[in-house]
C-alpha cells in the first residue's frame, strides 16, 4: 500500500516475519548439531551448502553476487544510481561446532529479508545495498575469529590467512578452495558507505530489562594473556607442604586475582580463565605445569590496559612467592570499538518511529563489524536472547525479537541508502 506520493507510509514499513523465520528455520538445516542445533563450521561441506541456499535464495530476490578471495560473499541490490557506494548489511553464516540457530546467520538472513521486503514495497533506494556473509567469523575451525573481514580490512594479509591450520592439519586456503568459494575480488577493494550488522546479544541484559532493541554503540577491547607457570611434579602424599613447588596453586591464585581485579575495575570490564591445562594431569602428582589463558574485556582501553598491567604484576608475585617460573604471551588483542555516531542515532531513531523499546549497550563478543568499522562507518544492532545463552545449541530467540530487530534494521538501511521513490 502506497500513499498519493507513491511511498510506503513509514508505518507501514514492516519486513515480513514469518518469510524471516522460516528461512531462519530453513537454513537451520544444513548442518544440524546433535542437540537442535548447528554445527556448520566454516569451510567444510555444510558450510558450502548453506552459502549455496543463501545465494540462491539472494538471486530468487533479483541480487548479484560478488565473491572475493577469502570467500566473502557480496549480494548487491541495484540502486538508482548505481555508481555511488552501497550500503552494506553483513553478518556470518559459520557456527560454533555446537552452535545455534541464530548467531550471525540471524544478520545475514535479516539482511535478505530487508531486500525482499523493499521489493514487495516497490521502494527505490539511490545508493545500492550489498548483503554480505564474511568467511570464518567464528575462528573455531581456523584461529583466529573474524579471519576473512579482517583480511578485507587489513587487518590480516591473505598469506596469513590462507595458512590457517585446523586441528587436523588442513589449511584455510585449501579447504576454500576445495569447497569451490574462493572467487577473483582483492579483498577490501570495495567501497562501503555504512554497514550494518544485525546479531543476537549473547547476553542477558535486553531480556532481563525487557528492551526489544539494544542500539550498540561500542564494542569491548579484549586481551588474551597466555600464562604458562613452571613448578616440579611431585608425590602428593609423601611431599611436605612446606617443600612443594605447585603450579596448580600458582594457577589458582592466578584466577582468583584476575576476577578480583576485573570487578576492582566496575563497570564495563570483565575477566575469566576459560582454557586450562596442568601436567601431567595424574590424581596423586602435585602439577609441575600449568598453561592457561586469561580474557579480559573493556569497552575503556584505559581499564583494559590498566587490567593487564595489574595481572602481569600480580602474576609475577604470585609465582615468585610459590617458586615458580612464568611466563606471559599475548596470544589474542584488540582495542575497543566506537561505532559511527551518525549510524548509532539512525539506529535509535528507528527503534523509537517503530515504537520498540531500546537501550544502549556494549557488545560483549567480538563481530566482523569491529574489523570493518575500521575502513567504513559501521553500527551494530542486536536482538535479546533467552537467559544470554550463546554458543550453545540451546541458544533461543522469539519470532518477535527477530522481526523487531529486523524491522529496525530496514529502517536505518534505508535511511542510509536514501529512499528515491
């Protein structure tokens, strides 16, 4: 339905829901996980099929697919005046080997519903709009995450990339090439004039406030902090106390004071250790190793580098204390995100013309959109999820949640993309 200006009245200007969902659901099963799940990891047969739906699906909606040499895959929508620089909608299609339904391929697929819906409307844009699905966001198969996007911002080289090793020996740029998704394009020789990516929270805040809508307008800085402690195996029950040199406790202690010194730097920053090992790992011998990686996130690069400095020197007194050797490696950094100022506010104003309750936020994981947002204006928008749960293939949200977000979406695209008619 038109008004007597020939535009869809901006009420009016829904995506449809159900089309959403059912391709949400559609794409769920290539790939299934073993508990309701996927398991669609990035460059393994499923993964070739899943971009073989989306791209059908894309050129059933009158799209064109661009495809470069990491496998990033571009579907452009014309615009009017086809020589200005598109507006980018992205996100990923790979899972987390016990992954859900939604992570990344929400963005994508909400991406391709905002096309179809602009072509059930018969709106015009004057800049075109390119859905795009970056290679290997996850970095479960192929370390580290954000491979591809992160090539297409200069971030990586494509030599780096191509060399990613799974756990199995096999390279990245062997199996692109042998699932048949390696195309021409220089990565990053494409002009962006915005993007957006639409995703899951993976945290528990827009349900438990109950916001429909999380307007993100940064994204945490993270260090990872390998730690590898030096003691002496032991008998745990013929060794004195008072003579043991214990890289366990020495990891213990070391995690304690990292949550200490997370919540010493309240708000916005957390830390954990998520991955640890100790040697020899037997029941009756007092660990002489332990290597362990320490997370820390900020959104503050002061805090984030304030964080690291204290656990560094803590960890130091606390090996030395034990008698322990040590050492720290940094294994995995970036700084903190500032998304574009102007996108965030197109972000907040279609939430608040289409009545969704919102909020700002922080986003807690690292995204492609973090990468791009280095050589483009980029935004983010998310979606709640049930109880936080990501990564998981219990990971869960409502149609409704979807469609909002998907609503909003459409909404700042095309105010970025200019409506012509």
């Amino acid at each position: 339905m038109t008004d007597a200006s020939g535009l869809v009245p901006a009420a009016n200007m829904k995506v449809d829901g159900q089309r959403l969902w059912d391709s949400l659901m559609q794409m769920a099963r290539v790939g299934p996980g073993v508990a309701g799940g996927n398991n669609r990891q990035t460059l393994t047969d499923a993964d070739a099929e899943g971009r073989a739906l989306f791209r059908r699906w894309c050129e059933d909606a009158g799209m064109t697919m661009g495809l470069d040499r990491m496998g990033n895959m571009f579907m452009r929508h014309e615009g009017a005046e086809p020589d200005l620089d598109p507006v980018y909608i992205g996100s990923h299609l790979d899972t987390q080997p016990t992954g859900g339904k939604f992570d990344g391929v929400l963005g994508v697929l909400a991406g391709l519903e905002a096309i179809r819906s602009i072509r059930d409307m018969g709106i015009v844009t004057r800049r075109p709009i390119v859905v795009v699905n970056w290679t290997n966001e996850e970095g479960t198969r192929f370390a580290p995450a954000m491979l591809a996007s992160g090539v297409f911002a200069g971030v990586h080289d494509e030599d780096y990339a191509n060399s990613r090793e799974d756990a199995e020996g096999r390279r990245f740029g062997d199996e692109l090439d042998r699932i048949g998704w390696r195309g021409k394009e220089v990565p990053g020789d494409r002009r962006i004039h915005a993007m957006f990516e639409y995703h899951i929270e993976q945290g528990p805040i827009l349900e438990a406030e109950g916001k429909q809508i999380g307007v993100v307008t940064h994204g945490q800085g993270l260090w990872w902090l390998q730690v590898t402690l030096t003691g002496k195996d032991a008998h745990t029950g013929s060794t004195p106390m008072s003579m043991r040199v214990n890289a366990g406790l020495g990891m213990a202690r070391i995690i304690e004071a990292v949550h200490r010194i997370a919540m010493d730097h309240q708000p916005d920053a957390v830390g954990a250790v998520g991955q640890a090992n100790v040697w020899p790992n037997s029941r009756n011998v007092i660990p002489g190793r332990a290597v362990f990686t320490i997370d820390i996130r900020s959104p503050d690069l002061g805090k984030l580098t304030s964080m690291r400095s204290r656990i560094e020197a803590e960890a130091a007194d606390i090996a030395h204390e034990l008698g322990l050797g040590i050492e720290i490696e940094p294994v995995g950094h970036f700084d903190p995100v500032e998304f574009d100022p102007g996108l965030v506010r197109l972000v907040r104003a279609a939430a608040e013309r289409l009545g969704y309750s919102h909020r700002d936020i922080v986003s807690g994981a690292g995204h492609d959109a973090c990468w791009i947002n280095r050589v483009a204006p980029t935004v983010m928008i998310m979606c709640p999820c049930v109880d936080g749960l990501s990564h998981n293939e219990a990971e869960e949200i409502s149609p409704e949640w979807a469609k909002a977000g998907a609503d909003v979406l459409l909404h700042a695209v095309l105010d970025a993309a200019e409506v012509a008619r």
